[in-house]
C-alpha cells in the first residue's frame, strides 16, 4: 500500500484532508450552537493549526459530564472523522441530555501528514504521569520525560478537562495492524461491565472483537471479552484516571478494516457514549 493509498482509501477520499475536517466542524459547532449553546474555543496552536474544545457555553449541574476525544495519533483518523460526524448529526435530545464536551482533534500536524507522531516526532500520547513512564520504544521520543507540544497545551487546562470529563472519558484511537478491535478500560466494576458493553456492542457491529489474547500485532494474555482491563500508563487517559474519573476508555477501531465502517463505528461509540446513564 502506497502513502497515496493510506491516506487516500476509496470509501473515503478525504481521509487526511484537515481543511475540509475544520471547515466541517466550525459548521458543526454553529448547528450544535442553534440547539444549545456551544462554544468553540482553541486551547492553543502547533504550527498554525488550532486544537479545539467544544464545549456546552453553560453546563447543567445536575446531568452528566462527558468528554470525548480524537486524533492523538495522526495515521488513527477515523476517530476524528466519527466524532465530526456525529456532531455533525447530533439531536437536541442528545445535546440536551448530558454536557457533552470533545476534543475533536489533538495531533493535527500528524493528521495532515498521516503520521503518528507530530510534526517534532513527538508522541502526543505519552509522558502524562512521569512516574509510570516506561522504557518502551512508544516512550522513547523528543521530549520523553515531558509530554509533547499537544500534551502541555492539554495540561495547560487540565484542571477545565478533568471537570468536563467529570463523569467519564473516551478517546478515539485505532490499531494498525489489526482486523479486529477492541478497548483498554480504567473502571471499577466486574468486567464485562454495562459501560464496557456500549463500545463493545459497536465494535461487533462494524468490525469485530478480537479474540482473548490478542491476534495478528497484538498478542497479550490481559486481553480479554474485548477489554484491556485497569494497565495504568503516561498517557492522557492514565493522566484523567490518576485525576478520578470513574470511567476512561480508549477504543480501538482496527486500521486493516475499510475507512467507511470504522469511522460509522467511531461515531457510533460517541452517541453510545452519551446515552450511556450509570446505575444509581
């Protein structure tokens, strides 16, 4: 497969197309806005490309707090292009019910490019929780021991994201190498858990569960029914966890599947996500 061909699949020609990706999400933002006040607001730039919040201008105490993010990873875009969708078709009931706030896209200068690193070979997805920083080739980058330029402009408002995920957290990513996908999950309860079965039951829907263990890349004894279960890291998502939020997933959609049915499964996820109400 050419860098032509990954970046450009023929069920979805505009894969990397970042313009286009803003030009769509400012008109979101502007149809969310008519149905309940939203605001976008950039946390700060990499290289002239804004990083986004969009979030409800006055949230509703008493209902929920979601957060819901994308494009950590450059070359995992069918998460990005899902939660777009799904603003982009979002209802009033579905607006209305929770406060429901994203970051639509982290990494934009390694989404333009359709690489996984930023435009510095920097991961934008580790170096959160300096003491869990591991050895790892993923953590051997510029910057190891200090997140990315993503990462401290993430940082920079943790405090407002870690009250916008108040409730709960996911974030969008993809795999590779894999066929199949699946979700590594930071909750409290037996697995498989309701929560764990609104991302799972998506999963099967559009691209399958990977098998216990692991297959083709990723082979690990501590998958299990889909899940990776409670392996704290240096990422954001252990960063947010390690701040208290019940429940952070990271999802899993796999690269060697069609572009169209991952990101119908990335969007899907996200309204799973906001219809989701915890037991009392």
């Amino acid at each position: 497969m050419t860098e032509i061909d990954k970046k450009s699949p023929p069920d979805f020609p505009h894969l990397h197309d970042i313009g286009l990706f803003y030009e769509r999400l400012h008109a979101a933002a502007a149809r969310m806005n008519a149905i309940r006040p939203y605001v976008l607001e950039a946390l700060g730039q990499v290289e002239g490309y804004d990083i986004f919040l969009l979030f409800p201008e006055t949230p509703d105490p008493e209902k929920l707090s979601l957060l819901t993010a994308g494009g950590f990873h450059g070359e995992e875009p069918a998460g990005v292009w899902g939660i777009l969708e799904y603003l982009e078709t979002a209802t009033a009931a579905e607006l209305t019910a929770v406060n429901h706030s994203f970051l639509p896209l982290v990494n934009p200068t390694g989404f333009a490019a359709g690489t996984r690193l930023n435009l510095y070979g920097e991961n934008p997805n580790r170096s959160f929780v300096p003491e869990l920083i591991s050895d790892n080739s993923e953590d051997i980058y510029k910057n190891r021991t200090e997140p990315s330029v993503e990462g401290k402009i993430l940082v920079a408002h943790i405090d407002r994201l870690t009250a916008l995920a108040r409730d709960g957290f996911v974030t969008q990513h993809e795999d590779d190498g894999l066929n199949e996908g699946f979700i590594f999950l930071s909750e409290d309860a037996e697995q498989p858990s309701p929560f764990a079965e609104i991302f799972l039951t998506c999963l099967r829907e559009h691209v399958g569960i990977i098998k216990d263990g692991g297959a083709d890349t990723l082979i690990d004894p501590k998958l299990k029914n889909g899940i990776w279960h409670n392996d704290f890291d240096a990422t954001f998502e252990g960063l947010l966890t390690r701040k208290g939020i019940p429940r952070v997933v990271t999802t899993e959609t796999p690269c060697l599947k069609p572009a169209r049915a991952r990101i119908d499964c990335n969007r899907d996820m996200v309204r799973a996500f906001a219809a989701f109400r915890p037991a009392e």
